[in-house]
C-alpha cells in the first residue's frame, strides 16, 4: 500500500459519503428526470489542467506511472469539493482507461494519422479515404480487450490505495458521433465538396461508419464492458441507473455530437447527419447533445433524436429558439464563454453574465455551466469566484 495514496481515497470516500454530496446526487438525479427543484451549477474540470496551471509539480508526490495518475485524480477531486462551490457530486470510483491490444489500424482496418504542421505541435489529420474505393479497404471496430493487462492494472490500483475506492474502466474507444469518423476518414474539406459532388458516397461513409459503431458497442455490451455509470462523466455528473441495465446500453446515457458540421446548412445536417445520430442515439437510455457552435438552426431537427435528455446550449447558441423548439421535454445546459470568464470579464461582468443566462433559461430545468477549460494560468481564483456567483444566481 500506499500510504500517501491510502490517505487521498479515505479523504475522497468521506467526501463522497457526506450528506452534502448524497444530496448532490439527488438533485442531479431529480435534473434528469426534470423534476429539480432550482438550476444546478457546473464547473466541469479538467484534472490535468488542474494539476498544471492550480496545483503546479510541486504539489504532488509521485511523477510517473500509475500511482502520479491516481495522485493527480483524488487530489483534483478533493481540491475542488473543497474549493468549488458548484453541485458536481463526489463519486467513489477511481477511474482507468482499459488496456486494448495494440495496433494503430486495429479499429478500422487503417491507421488515422496526423501530420505535424509546426514544430510547437499543431498538426493536420491525414484522412486514408482519398477516393471512395478507399472504403472497401476498410473494416468494422471490433472490440477487444486485454484481459490480462486490465487485470494487472486493477490488482495495482487496489493495492496501491488499500482497496477503499472501487476499481472501475473506461473501456469505450469510439464515442457516440458518426460524422466525426466520417470527418477523420474523408477530411472535412473534402466533405464539403462530397456533399455536392457525390451525396451518394457520403451516405454510403456515414453508414458504414454508423454500422460497425452499433456493432461495436452491441460487442462491448455482449462482453460484459459496459457500465451505466462510465457514460456520465463531465456532463451528466449522477443519474438513477434502472435496476437490472447497470451493465445495459439500455441504462446508459450517449454523448452525440456533430460539431464538425457546423458548416453545413440545417437540410445538409438534416440529409446527412440526424438520421445516423438517431440510429446511435436509439441504442441507450438518455442522449446528452453537445455542440459547441450555434444550434439555433438546426436545434428543431435535433429535437427529433431518440431519448434526447440534455441539450448544450453553448455561448454562441441563443437560448429563445431553443427553448421554442425544445421546450420542456430536455433539460439544458447553459454555458458560460470560458474565455471571458478567466481572462476578460471583471467580476461584475460575469455576474451580469449568470443571472443574463440564468434569466434566458427561466422556467426550464437548466445548469449553468462552465467547461472546456483548458487553461487557468495563475487565475484559479476566477473559478471559485464564478461557481460562488452562479450559486448565487439561481438562489
């Protein structure tokens, strides 16, 4: 055992254990069902992120390997239950990433590479499929697993943090998003042009991509991999699991998106996006939409996906036409500019900034949100002060 680790898993079980944060689970609970009774608040963040630009390397013990991993994950959770007013419960499992038989072309049959574009680190996807024979090259996902590797990994994690916390995996490779492997495999600029030139091809790339998805995930569940809790995560933070569907697509929430189509026209997204996120999203229990451009086009054709529940209400999408094509029958999530927040808002502005949002969203259930926060430089402050504030405007 570890005793270091062994004191950061009794601190998180205690947590997680407190009235305060099986409360916290309740109301998320009652927010999916609809039946909450004020708007919750949200900062999803980042352990990485946290660990780099709030904690900084001076703060932790251990610097490589599986332990520096699980440090970093209790410490972040620790540290914002203990600094962040918001409403995200503390959950007791200790989160891992399976282990999968390697093979950069083991998935679909090619290998997606990048191409470095500058040496900081940018880089371009190279898509395989440069003409449409290129498909027939390809294969659907199968899923596997290395039993032995993920055993091994377990047996570690429990022996480093004295069994306190339970052991659990992510084990989804693929996500919930058709048109993004599209979009990797075809490119998007060459897409663009596809939808003109040969609409036929793309519906025959999005199928097939679409298939081997269902195919996979039925093969994930079939193999006793799939867990109802490892599909929330930074979005749908709790939810009631149906007795007996915890191990069931069917008790599981989906995570579609297609936000690499934002340039495409609500009937081009209509054509060529919906009816394969609607065969994805029919496979679960609840569908969360995210999408980070403006939906307010095309949020009437979204409306339609099977089991939608909870629908991003990103900065740039204005809340009146999504509330009218949506109304009551989905929760929202109502996001604050994460930019403005940290580095241009004073504080004044992000208050006028909250109650504005919570205001727009007034008589649906909604979560004012703060995510995609992939930098806090030295203003970690901001962060406490914007959970405070937006606690405050929901009352």
């Amino acid at each position: 055992m570890d005793s270091l680790l062994v004191d950061l898993a009794t601190g998180a079980r205690e947590i997680s254990e407190s009235r305060e944060h099986l409360e916290r689970r309740r109301l998320w609970a009652d927010f999916h069902a609809l039946r909450a009774p004020r708007a919750l608040v949200s900062y999803g963040m980042y352990a990485h992120v946290w660990a780099r630009d709030i904690a900084g390397p001076d703060a932790f013990h251990h610097q490589t390997g599986l332990a520096r991993a699980i440090e970093i994950q209790l410490r972040a959770r620790i540290w914002k239950a203990e600094n962040v007013a918001d409403d995200e419960p503390v959950l007791p499992p200790l989160w891992l990433t399976a282990p999968h038989p390697p093979g950069a072309d083991r998935l679909w049959g090619v290998a997606l590479e990048n191409v470095r574009t500058t040496p900081l680190g940018a880089y371009k996807p190279a898509p395989p499929i440069r003409q449409p024979e290129d498909l027939d090259g390809l294969h659907y996902p199968p899923y596997e697993e290395d039993a032995g590797a993920q055993r091994a990994l377990k047996e570690e994690a429990l022996e480093l943090t004295g069994g306190i916390l339970p052991v659990r995996f992510h084990t989804d490779e693929l996500h919930f998003g058709p048109f993004e492997w599209a979009v990797r495999m075809r490119g998007m600029d060459n897409l663009l042009y596809d939808v003109y030139d040969n609409p036929a091809f793309v519906h025959r790339l999005v199928d097939f991509v679409t298939t081997g998805m269902e195919r996979y995930h039925k093969a994930r569940e079939a193999a006793g991999a799939v867990e109802a809790e490892a599909s929330w995560g930074f979005h749908m933070y709790y939810d009631d699991t149906p007795p007996g569907l915890e191990g069931s697509l069917k008790g599981c929430w989906a995570y579609v998106h297609a936000q690499s189509s934002a340039s495409l026209s609500p009937a081009m997204y209509a054509e060529f996006v919906q009816p394969y996120n609607e065969r994805i999203a029919s496979m679960f229990r609840r569908v969360y939409y995210h999408g980070c451009e403006d939906l307010s086009a095309k949020c009437a054709v979204i409306a339609k996906l099977p089991n939608l529940r909870l629908f991003h209400v990103s900065p740039w999408t204005p809340m009146e036409p999504v509330l009218r094509e949506l109304g009551g029958s989905v929760a929202y999530e109502v996001h604050a500019h994460p930019t403005n927040v940290l580095f241009a808002n004073t504080p004044e502005e992000t208050r006028r900034e909250l109650r504005r949002l919570h205001s727009e969203a007034s008589g649906s259930q909604h979560v004012l949100k703060l995510c995609d926060v992939e930098t806090v430089d030295d203003r970690g402050e901001a962060l406490k002060r914007w959970a405070a504030e937006a606690r405050e405007a929901v009352g």
